[in-house]
C-alpha cells in the first residue's frame, strides 16, 4: 500500500517481497516526477523496517540521484 502524506513524502507498507518491490518502484516514480519539476533536489528512500518504507524527494540528495538508507531502530 502507498499512502501519500504530501507530494514529496510516501509511505510504503507491505509484508510480501514482490508488494514490497513494485510499491517502492511506483513510489520513487511518482517521486522522480515531482523532482524532475523543480530540478533541485534527489530521492531518498529509507526502510523503517522490514515492511515499512518511505520515499521522499529531499534537498539533501542531489539531483539525479537516489540515496538509499535504513533507518536504525531506537532502544
């Protein structure tokens, strides 16, 4: 499932490896549209978990690029 929370931040979650891949291509698609607009910024997309995602256009990624990161779990 890709829930929208603006035009540059998605969330994806799902518990299916295949889900998981075509979500994650759809969303980092929508993204790359909205980056292709402003030519500013790039596309980071960060797993929370094994089943949850986001993507989000950010200013701290190039444009043109794709940045991938795990965010750590807090204890």
């Amino acid at each position: 499932m890709i829930k929208r929370h603006s035009d540059v931040v998605l969330e994806i979650t799902a518990h299916d490896p295949d889900t998981i891949e075509n979500d994650l291509n759809t969303a980092v698609d929508i993204a790359r549209e909205h980056a292709m607009q402003d030519r500013r910024h790039g596309i980071l997309v960060t797993q929370h978990g094994y089943t949850s995602y986001t993507v989000a256009v950010s200013r701290d990624v190039p444009y043109g690029q794709t940045h991938e990161r795990r965010e750590q779990p807090t204890n």
